[in-house]
C-alpha cells in the first residue's frame, strides 16, 4: 500500500487521512492504473516530497499542480526533474527570476532536492499521472489528500511561508491561516503568463526576508550543477 511509503513523521501527521476510505480508493485506483499504464513518477517516488522534506524541517511550501507526464521527467518533487534531464520551460522561468532576484548563475541541472533538504516542502496537489496524458489523475482523491497536509501544516505550525504561483495555488488559500503564516503570490512560472507578473515579483528574497523576521534560517535557493549533464530529453 502506498502509505507504507510515507516517513513515520508524516504518517503520524496524516494519519486520519491514510485510513479513511477516500485514501484507501484512491490507492486502488493508482494501483490500478500502474498495472495498466506506465505512470509517472516511479513508485517508489510517488512521496518523494515527503521523504525529502521531514515534517519537523517544513518552513516553505511550494505548491505545483501535476507530476511532469513524459518519461524521465517527474521525481516526485513540484517543478523538478531528475539530474540530467532537459529544463523545462517553467522551471527555467523560475531560474531567470532566481537570476533577477540573487544574482546567482542559471544552473543546467533541474533538481531541487538542495531545496528540499534546507526545509522546502515541493509538493504537487496531484502526485501521480498517466504518460503522456495531463491531469489524468485529478479528481481521483489526490487533491483531498494534498489540501489536508496542506491545512495540517497551516494549524500544527507557526510562520510558514506557503510560495502560490498561479490561479490553481491560490485557491488553496482558504486552507491557510493567513495569522499565522505568510503567503507569497503571483502569477505561474510558465511561458505563457510568466512576463505578466512573475518576473520581477522576487519570491525567493521575499521568503527570505519572512524568515530572517520570524528568527528561522533562510534558504540557500542556488543551485549548484552537477558535474555532468546529460539531456535525456530532447
């Protein structure tokens, strides 16, 4: 069962959640789907979020909306993909606005796992998806599962920064005790709307800020490249 998965500090958490029969569908249903169809992320990825972040180190949460649908590209965090795969168009969005904000050099590696490990919840509403089939795996019970740990973190933690890009993030914001954390705001990362209020909105600054305030540690956003790069995707 997928929850076997999830680390002992998130089961604990959730762990309403994981046995009510909403959950325990929507694990039939991924199960299902897996036997029949190549789904993405891997398996044994599917809470790689989860894994990657433990609960104690939450401090900002970065909401995405689906894994990436082609082979290779989704590892179970929002907006990244595995080292040696080709950036893709939103992510080197939030690159060149990483750039504006810091100053740091574009990086050619997508994966986020520095951020995670420094406290940087990636999570994606959706967690898994058909190949090459978007949104394939909404309204399946993943988002009733992604809004609870989203409300538990906003009610069992203090000053939070929950990072909402786009129409789809911001109507998670009736989850969020907005006394008690703070929310940053602009519109998506992606190609089609990024020039019309993402860039120049200094998220990651702004974050850091929140946090230097609250007296929590900011996040060292730059992301170093691995020694080699290989493109699986073309």
């Amino acid at each position: 069962m997928m929850k076997k998965s999830l680390p002992s500090c998130w089961k604990q958490l959730l762990n309403t959640e994981l046995e009510n029969d909403n959950f325990k569908d929507l694990c039939s249903f991924v199960e299902d789907e897996r036997n029949k169809n190549r789904v993405f992320p891997p398996k044994n990825m599917c809470f790689e979020a989860f894994k990657s972040t433990p609960l104690d180190k939450v401090k900002v949460i970065i909401l995405g909306q689906d894994p990436y649908h082609n082979h290779g590209q989704a590892n179970g965090l929002s907006f990244s993909v595995a080292n040696g795969v080709k950036v893709p168009p939103s992510l080197k969005n939030i690159y060149k606005e990483l750039q504006s904000d810091f100053g740091h050099k574009i990086p050619s590696t997508g994966d986020l796992k520095s951020w995670a490990s420094q406290g940087v919840l990636l999570l994606n509403a959706t967690l898994s998806v058909k190949a090459h089939s978007p949104g394939s795996h909404q309204k399946k019970g993943w988002e009733q599962f992604t809004d609870n740990v989203i409300n538990h973190l906003s009610n069992s933690k203090e000053n939070l920064v929950f990072i909402l890009w786009g129409n789809f993030a911001q109507k998670k914001i009736h989850l969020i005790d907005e006394t008690k954390h703070c929310i940053i705001k602009s519109v998506h990362p992606s190609p089609f709307s990024a020039s019309n209020g993402f860039f120049g909105s200094k998220p990651f600054t702004k974050t850091n800020e929140y946090l230097a305030s609250v007296n929590k540690e900011g996040v060292n956003w730059k992301i170093e490249d691995h020694c080699q790069q290989l493109s699986l995707l073309e």
